[in-house]
C-alpha cells in the first residue's frame, strides 16, 4: 500500500469514520493503544477486524485521488494475463488489468511508485496507467497465472525448429541442457507446485504428449504438446535424477530437488517404457513440511479418541493402513508431533524422508547401499530409541522385527497397504507374524482415505431420496434421535451441529466451482476408522478370524467406519456424498 504522511493518515480515517466503516470511539481506543505499543494504527484496526484491509485501501485510494479495484473475487482472463510475464508480475506485486487506449492498465500496491511504473513502462514498451489494488487483491490474480505456460510453448516453438534434428545426433546431454527444454520442465513443476499437486503424469501418445497432473487426488490433463518434445525432455528429466539415458527398455527410478516459490520440492521420479515412448511420473513431496495437527487432517471423536490411547502407551504397535496416496505417512508423522519431547528418542526410517521434522532422528532407505527396511530397523533398535517409526512394511522380515521391537519395550508406527483397519490383521498374519505376537503387540489400527473439502463458495442443497435412505442406514444408528441429545452427541463423535436422524431429506452442501476450486472443491480430509485392540479383539486374532468378523465387533464397540465418517462429514458440510461414495464405495 502507498506510504502516508501523518495528514494523509488522519484524512483515511475521518473517511473511514465518516462513511460509517468504523467507530470513532473504537479508533480513539486504538490510537491510546498503538501510542503505547509503536505499532502501524491502520495495521492494529485491520488486526482487531474493525476493518478490512480493502476498506483501507479504498480509503487511502480515494484520499490520493486515484482509481481503487477490488480483485479478490474476480476471475482474470488467460489472455490478458498474458500482457505481463508472471515472474516480473510476481517480483513488482503488479498485476495487469488490460489495454486501453494504447495505454497498459495495471493494478499495484503502490500507485505513486514511480520508478516501478517507468520500469514496467519500459518493459512492455508502451504507456502504463496504474490503479490500486490491494496484496491480498493482486495475490488472488497471481494465483491465476498458473495455467500460465509461456516457457513450454517456447520450448514446443524451439523444438519444431532446432531440437528434433539435434536429438537424433549423439549428443542428447546438451540438447536437454538448452534453456527452452529447462523451462518447458520448470513451467510443468511451478504449475504443480502453485496447483498442489501430488503428482505429475507425462504420458506419451502415438502423436502426441499428454501432461496431466493429480490435484487433490484427481488427475487433470493440463496440457498436450507435440510428440518431438518427449525424447528431449524425458531425457531432461533423466540428467537431473542422475538416470541413465541411453536406457529406454527397462523402468528406472531417481529422485531430485528444485526450489518453487522460494520452497524446497523433492520430486521422486518413476521412469517405466510404454508402447509409444517412454512414460514418467513425478511424485511432488514438500520438504518443508506443513504444521501437521491430526485434527485438522478430520480425525475426530471416537477414532481420535481411540488413537491417542494407543500413542499414550510406553510399548506397541500403531499401524495405519490404506491406499497409495491416502496420507498413511502423513498421518504417522502428526502423531509423532503429538508425542515429541526432549524427553524421548525418536527415529524413523523412510523412504523417501517426506517431511523434515525438528527433534526426530530421520534415515533415508538406501537400496543401492544395503540400507533396507529391515536392515535399518535392526541397526535403529541398537541406538537406544524410545519409539520407532517404519515407512512401510513390506515383507515378512520386516514385520517380525517391528513385532520384537514393540516386545522389547519400544513404541512402533508403521504403515501397509490394505483397504480397512482390520485388513491389517490378516495382512501380518500372512507374513508370518504369529497370531499370540500379533494380539499382544498391537495397540490401535488405523484405515483412512482422502476425500476432496468443499470450497469455501457453496451453497446449499437438500438431499434426494436415494440419498436420505442412504444416510438413514449408514449413520441413521450414530445420529442423535432427540433435539436433547444432539450435543451429547455432536461432541462423542466429533461433528458439531449434527441433524436428527431418520429425516425425510438432510441438508447437505456443494463447491462453487472456480479456478482455484476445481468441481467445487479445495484442499482434502481424511475419512479414518480406528480400533483399539482390546481382549476381545485380542481373542479373535488369536482364533484367526477373517477381517469381517473382527470389524463386526469392532463396529459392536463403538467403531465409526471410513464410511460412516465420510457420511457425518458430508452432513457437517466438510464434503458431498458424491466424494464419499467416490473413494469409499467398496467398504461397509
């Protein structure tokens, strides 16, 4: 925002006061305050949500006498976007508005920034006329310029030309090293990384090369480029994960790191021949982690509670279980937050180390080297560790020595893929984890899935008759029967505000669908069923009961299925039945 004199503020304020936006009683109180503190008055009344931050910047456009827009909600047009580079967009906090009269509009922080207006005017070659905007405004419209792909096309231009007549010579290396093919491969990954998403599919075609990436547990197709572009950049992609790459008839696996938006991304990449090329798929991983709280992922109520029964024990096992991609890490590494101290010794085993985290000894799998799963866990069980975390198990071995790890006093985490919590137990039962072992060892199993969050634009809608029975005879039993019990019931299972059961319709909500939210959606929660092993579970095992039997009991407790979550969350508005039944359709 434009900087202001000592008047220029006073005047901003009496506006404020007078247009009715704030109170003079609550700004005198402010002023008292910030007098005391040293701290921006405007900044302390945007804090204290006396106003908005566009009020002010409205305010102070006015006083200045210039032209105010709001962008926050305004959806840009591709092409007018276009008028100005993202990375000088981004840099200068610049947006562009279009063209009028040979003159380039552009909304900024600053309208009174000369040198920026002579620098963007010198730039594009033409006359620019400045509005103001606020940051929150101009980083909505930046947001938008991730289907920006400027350095792909001039990667597409060059290799039409030059780059398929290189590729044929000897020398590939330098081919991929050209600054088109480097930025066609940046361009992709900012536009994953900008998009969140978790992975990204280079698929080739007989004519063509289709790119799509997988946001919030989706694959999109984002782009389809010429089919000469693949060899050049596959093999871009090769050097970089320090693969072989006159190798095109056997998969490949590497891994490498690139820095978006001033982040760390580590990329896993997974290289495999198909019948027309060669295809790669690129695993996104923040190594800068997130603030990970196991609430805010959706597990609440019963499994919650069950959960942090199982963490509260000195010994055990807690496994959690589910899908590829279905958060099984993620989840693992919240609980360790939960849990970390000064006071206990922590190390995990991964492969790859997804998130770094302060306070926990980390080791990365090393195949190449003989650092395996189950190597690793026997050299980590000699540094005095007080819980353990595996990646994943994935064979016998492994298993049996988490199974003597949790005997010997330490408290294990650990992930397989199966489809249900209770999956987990004939799963390690095939491994050859004797049933006794496996009854006294297991504190709590966890299965999850990922369900896309309804955007924060929704709207409401009432549900049909297919899906009101549906709801009656999923959670018609959990939901409260009586206006009386709804809070009692709201909070044992971790929903506020939930319906009366065995109604003729629910109320259920749906996305407004937008650039930032695909189909309606933003951002993703977990559905999770948590059991706690307790005797009579333990019985079962012993008897080695299927899968079903032990979730009949299970459910018999008190356990809320993946299912029977998914369905109190889409009642809770966190998501639609359309989602649920998505991911969730094969389970009870």
């Amino acid at each position: 925002m434009a900087l202001l004199t000592k008047d220029g503020l006073d005047r901003v304020i009496q506006l404020l006061v007078n247009e009715g936006l704030v109170d003079a009683n609550e700004v005198a109180q402010t002023q008292q305050e910030v007098a005391q503190t040293k701290q921006p008055l405007l900044a302390t009344l945007s804090n204290k949500k006396l106003v908005t931050n566009e009020m002010i910047v409205h305010a102070t456009a006015t006083i200045m006498g210039v032209l105010y827009v709001n962008l926050k909600d305004v959806e840009m047009d591709q092409n007018v976007l276009k008028l100005l580079p993202y990375d000088v967009a981004e840099r200068s906090m610049v947006v562009p508005l279009g063209e009028s009269n040979g003159q380039l509009v552009v909304a900024m922080l600053d309208v009174g920034n000369v040198q920026a207006v002579d620098y963007l005017s010198t730039f594009t070659g033409r006359p620019v006329r400045a509005v103001m905007s606020s940051s929150d405004g101009i980083q909505a419209v930046l947001r938008q310029y991730k289907g920006d792909f400027t350095g792909v096309a001039q990667a597409v231009k060059v290799t039409n030309q030059e780059v398929a007549q290189k590729a044929a010579s000897a020398n590939v290396k330098t081919i991929t090293q050209d600054s088109p093919i480097s930025k066609a491969l940046t361009s992709i990954l900012e536009f994953a990384v900008k998009s969140k998403a978790s992975d990204v599919h280079i698929e080739p075609l007989e004519n063509a090369l289709v790119i799509r990436c997988r946001i919030d547990g989706v694959l999109r197709k984002v782009m389809e480029l010429p089919k000469a572009i693949e060899p050049a950049l596959v093999s871009r992609i090769k050097i970089l994960s320090n693969l072989k790459i006159d190798e095109h008839r056997i998969p490949q696996d590497g891994q490498f790191a690139v820095m978006v938006s001033d982040k760390e991304v580590d990329l896993r990449i997974a290289i495999s021949p198909v019948v027309w090329g060669e295809q790669v798929v690129i695993r996104l991983l923040d190594k800068s982690g997130t603030s990970m709280e196991i609430e805010g992922m959706g597990m609440t109520g019963r499994a919650l509670r069950a959960v942090m029964q199982g963490i509260s024990r000195p010994n055990g096992m807690i496994l959690t279980s589910g899908p590829t991609g279905s958060g099984k890490s993620t989840t693992l590494y919240a609980l360790i937050k939960k849990i970390k101290s000064e006071r206990i010794n922590i190390v995990t085993l991964e492969d790859p180390v997804e998130y770094k985290m302060d306070g926990v000894n980390q080791i990365q799998v090393n195949l190449d080297a003989g650092l395996t799963f189950a190597s690793g866990l026997r050299s980590i069980l000699r540094q005095d560790p007080d819980v353990v975390m595996v990646g994943e198990i994935r064979d016998s071995e492994t298993a049996n020595l988490a199974v003597q790890a949790s005997l010997t006093g330490h408290l294990v985490f650990s992930t397989l893929h199966t489809n249900s919590a209770a999956g987990i137990l004939p799963r390690l039962l095939d491994m050859g984890i004797e049933p006794f072992l496996l009854a006294s060892t297991l504190n709590t199993v966890i299965g999850q899935r990922l369900v896309r969050r309804v955007a924060e634009k929704r709207t409401t809608l009432q549900s049909t008759e297919m899906q009101t029975e549906e709801i009656n005879n999923v959670v018609g039993g959990l939901l409260p029967k009586s206006q009386e019990d709804v809070a009692e019931v709201s909070e044992d299972l971790g929903y506020a505000g939930l319906p009366l059961a065995n109604q003729n319709s629910y109320t259920l909500v749906k996305g407004v669908e937008d650039q930032d939210a695909p189909g309606g959606y933003s951002g993703r929660a977990g559905l999770y069923e948590a059991i706690d092993v307790d005797e009579d579970i333990q019985k079962l095992i012993i008897s080695h009961a299927t899968s079903a039997e032990v979730m009949r009991l299970a459910k018999e407790k008190g356990t809320v299925t993946m299912r029977q979550d998914g369905m109190l969350k889409a009642l809770s508005g966190i998501t639609t039945m359309e989602e649920v039944n998505r991911v969730a359709s094969d389970l009870a």
